[in-house]
C-alpha cells in the first residue's frame, strides 16, 4: 500500500530519488553524453516506460540532479551577500562552499567538473553558469580586482580538488577535505590579510 502524507505519494518521490541517484552516478563516472535511459533503467531495474513516467528525457533527469545543487548554492550566496565585503565574510562563504561539497556526493561534483560543457550547452546551463559566476564575484569580493577574481576561482576549484580527488596517498577523506580548504583560505587572503 502507498503511503501518503499531506497529498505526497511517497513511492513516487522515492522513485525519483532513486533515479536521481543513479543518474547522477552514471553521468558522473560515464559521462552525460554516454549514458542512455535505457541504462539507467537497466541499472534501476525497471523499464524503460516506467522511467518515462517520472523522466522523459535525460535531460530532465539532469534538470532535476542540478536544480537542488543550484538552489544550495544560491541560497548560500543570497545569505552571504551581506557579509562578503569583508575578507572573513569571504572566508565563511567558502568554508560553506566546502562543508556543502564535503556533504555532498562525490559524483555531483565530478558530474559538473567531467560534463561542464555539455550542462553548460543545455538550456538550463545558462543559470549554471550566471550562478557560478556570482559565486566568483562574492568570493572575489567588492572591487575586485583581476588577481582578486583569480584568487576567488582558485580557492573554489582547491575545495572541487579535494571532493573529486580523495584518493590521496595515506590521508583519510577528512584530512584532505580540510589539507584542501586550509589551501583555498590560503590561495584567497592572498598577500591582503587586512581587508
């Protein structure tokens, strides 16, 4: 029997979690442009038509992996506005950035890293992007210069470095999650640790 709360079928919002996930598994480690419906519905164990009715496209499937990391991330940024015009603000937004990504799966951050190309060529791409961009700007600062906006991508893609790369010789996961984000406030203080 199916269990319902509030109006919510929660069969169909585990099912498309579940495709959510291996979607986003297999677009990790295949690629976006490699992996057919067909087998993420092999992989879930279902049919391809039983796929069609959450999903109909992988695009969707994809739509739907990237709106809640979106939504994260935006909100992340919306609520460090205020506080960015200072280095700490910048500094808290990116430990943030890093415990978010450290909580996160490892395939999210692969997904977005390995087919940043093809996301970017979707129509939802765009917001990608734009959302990716005012994450730079926030880190990079008000008035930032050149160097600033550098520092700010750097810093971001030490804390990716880490999220992808856990692999590290004899350093347990949280070793390198924190070895990684040490860096990155490193790469962004800069030589100006008074603004």
């Amino acid at each position: 029997m199916t269990q319902r709360t509030d109006g919510v079928d929660h069969r169909r919002t585990d099912t498309r979690g579940r495709i959510l996930s291996v979607g986003l598994r297999l677009f990790a480690t295949q690629g976006y442009a490699n992996t057919s419906l067909r087998e993420i519905a092999d992989e879930l164990g279902v049919t391809k038509a039983a796929l069609y009715f959450h999903f109909k496209t992988k695009e969707e499937i994809l739509n739907g992996i990237l709106l809640g990391h979106l939504d994260a991330i935006n909100t992340m940024i919306e609520e460090a506005a205020p506080h960015v015009s200072t280095l700490a603000g910048r500094e808290e937004l990116l430990r943030r950035i890093a415990e978010y990504q450290a909580g996160r799966s490892v395939y999210l951050v692969r997904l977005i890293r390995e087919n940043f190309t093809e996301i970017s060529n979707l129509p939802f791409g765009a917001e990608i992007k734009r959302s990716q961009r005012r994450l730079f700007e926030a880190l990079a600062g008000p008035d930032a210069t050149l160097v600033d906006r550098i520092r700010a991508r750097t810093a971001f893609v030490a804390v990716q470095t880490a999220a992808v790369s856990a692999d590290w010789e004899d350093a347990d996961e949280n070793e390198v999650l924190e070895a990684a984000l040490a860096v990155a406030l490193e790469v962004l203080r800069g030589s100006r640790h008074n603004r």
